[in-house]
C-alpha cells in the first residue's frame, strides 16, 4: 500500500474537531465573538487556522474569511510584481 494512499485514508477517518462542528452548525463565529476574540485578533496561526476551518466547514460565506483571504492574495500578488518588476522593465 502507497503512502499517498495512506495518507488519503487518514484525512478520511480523522475525528472532526470542535470548531469544525461548530462551524458546520453555524455557531463558530458567536462561540469566537464570545470566548475567544482576543485570541483570534493577537495569535496570526489561529486566525488562519478558524478562517480554513470555517471556509471549509461552514455552510454560509463570512465576508471577514473572504477578506483575509483576498488581502493575502493582494500581499503575494503584490510581492511578485516587485520581485518581477526589474525583469518586466528590461523586457519592455
């Protein structure tokens, strides 16, 4: 048996977390707001980890997942126009 096969069976039967069933129900976002809005706004990791949680496991759009995920795209974008930019402009 391949690893990648084993792996693709572990991501199957893996237990489902607390936020991940609180996101599927609905409540992640109060249960945040309520408990641990400190936590989300200080600790980066955990922001990107709630953000992936509710993209993934909520049934509604949250314009605050979008908006992160739009600014770090806006970041990456913007980093490889100036890392390319000296390329671009000798190839003009």
């Amino acid at each position: 048996m391949s690893i990648i096969r084993l792996l693709n069976i572990k991501k199957k039967i893996k237990p489902e977390t607390f936020y991940e069933q609180l996101a599927k129900d609905g409540l992640l976002v109060d249960y945040l707001n309520k408990f641990l809005s400190d936590k989300i706004n200080s600790d980066e990791d955990f922001k990107r980890e709630i953000f992936e949680t509710l993209l993934l496991h909520s049934n509604e759009p949250f314009v605050e997942v979008e908006k992160y995920y739009l600014e770090k795209l806006i970041s990456s974008l913007s980093y490889f126009l100036e890392y390319t930019s000296q390329w671009r402009e000798s190839n003009q």
